[in-house]
C-alpha cells in the first residue's frame, strides 16, 4: 500500500514518533513517503500533499493539521489521522493504537465520507470547508447585520457578532462552543449557528443540504471570510454567499469507532 504520512513539525516528539512509524511501516512491506515540510524536518526527500499519489494519508497531528490536509488535497484521499493534539475530533485514534490497527486492516480498510460545503460568490466557487465557514467582522466589536434565505425566500433577519455555516462533522467544533449540537455526521445539512446574536431569538438551525441557502450581509462594514480556520478571505460590502453541498467529500479511514463514544470521551478531556 502505497502511504503518505505527513506530521505536525513544531513538535519534536511529534517528528521523531512519524519517523519511528514509517520504519515499522515499511519493514511491513508499504510503500511510505513523506510530505515536503515533513520531510525537510526529518532531513529525507519528500513529496507534495497537493497532488497525492497515494492509497492513504496519515496525518500525525491534531484537528488543525487534519483540516490543512483535507484543504490542500486537490483529489481527495484517504485520510488516517493520529491524534497528536488536544482533543482530536477529526483524529480517529491514538499514537499507540496504529500499529496494532495496520496490523489489522492488511492492505483493505473501510472508508467514511464526511460531507463538505462549497461557498460560491456569484457562482463562482472561492471555498470549500469540512469543518465550517465564518464570517465576521473586520472591525472589533461591531456587529453585523445578516438576512438568511432559504430556497430562494429570506427567513430571517438578525444581527451578530458573526454567522457560522457548519457540516455535521464541523458540528463538534466552534459551532459546539457557540452554543450548536452536535450533529450525527451521517446526516447530510446545513447548521446555522449565529454568534452572540443581538435578539435571543436569533437561534441554531439545521437545514437540509437539498435546500439552496444563501447568506447575505446587510451592512456597510467590511467582513471576512474565514474557511476551516485555515483560508481568510475579504468580503465585500453587502457581500452574498451560497452554501452547498460540495461534489467532493472528505474521506476518512472508518476503523469502527462509535462516533458518540468518541465524542463523549473526547469531550471529557476538555
């Protein structure tokens, strides 16, 4: 099986663990290369992550690095992560449980999709998120005023201090910290999370994904876009953005892990 591993490079220990796992990969018989910033802090050659020709990507790292991954990945590819992070959502096992898991799963393992959105202006596709999309303000402490529509039909109006546009897998993420559900990932919608809302009655909403949802700013103050934490993009004034469906999901190494058990642990950590 052909691998590529790429770690977080700001941690030491991180490094010299990737290292360690390529080897004992290897001598299993895979075929393993590293990612070029990898690579240069291990002092081998490497690849790019941009165009993988791989079966499989491990990510040895937290939700960060797992999210950059997905973000530079043209094609997407298989992705185990290792958590090497603080919680480690997106992670699907720990450092001392891989080898035993490669042990187990040969050269065949099972694989999840977990849906992104795209993010158009004008039609024109300029993101595309797993976690969520936010749009805030340039200016501190200024709210923004927002309209919502839905199939075409504006259904609500509100001002904030920003607007989240989460998947389900983004759910566990900031939308949980401002106050979102946590939603089952195989379920395929839109959650609209409002960050600290001016009226209380500016509330989270789950919207299917077979819907079209438009988010519009109707203001003067200039906002940014920011993608998975990861991209920043400006937005124009009285900017509107479409939210769908993307035709590319991110694809995860399923290893049987009970997705609420997994998040009932991982929350006890924080």
């Amino acid at each position: 099986m052909k691998i590529l591993i790429i770690s977080r490079i700001d941690d030491q220990d991180a490094l010299a663990y990737t290292s360690s796992l390529a080897g004992s990969l290897r001598d299993r018989g895979h075929d393993v290369q590293f990612e070029k910033s990898t690579a240069e802090c291990l002092g081998v050659d490497g690849v790019s992550a941009d165009d993988v020709d791989a079966d499989l990507v491990v990510v040895v790292g937290g939700d960060g690095s797992v999210l950059l991954t997905v973000q530079r990945m043209k094609r997407q590819v298989p992705l185990l992560g290792i958590n090497w992070g603080e919680v480690g959502f997106l992670t699907s096992i720990e450092p001392e449980e891989a080898l035993p898991f490669f042990s187990t799963c040969g050269d065949g393992f099972s694989v999840e999709s977990r849906m992104r959105i795209s993010l158009l202006d004008n039609g024109r596709v300029i993101g595309t998120a797993l976690n969520e999309a936010l749009i805030v303000t340039r200016r501190p402490a200024k709210m923004l005023r927002f309209s919502i529509a839905v199939d075409g039909e504006v259904t609500e109006e509100f001002r904030a201090d920003g607007l989240l546009v989460s998947t389900p897998t983004g759910s566990t993420a900031y939308a949980m910290s401002a106050g979102g559900p946590i939603v089952d990932p195989r379920i395929e919608g839109f959650l609209i999370v409002p960050l600290a809302p001016f009226m209380l009655s500016s509330r989270p909403h789950f919207i299917s994904c077979d819907r079209t949802l438009e988010i519009h700013l109707e203001d003067a103050k200039p906002a940014q876009l920011v993608i998975d934490g990861q991209r920043t993009l400006n937005l124009g004034k009285e900017a509107g953005i479409e939210i769908r469906k993307s035709d590319d999901p991110a694809l995860f190494v399923d290893t049987g892990a009970n997705f609420f058990r997994k998040v009932d642990s991982k929350l006890r950590r924080l």
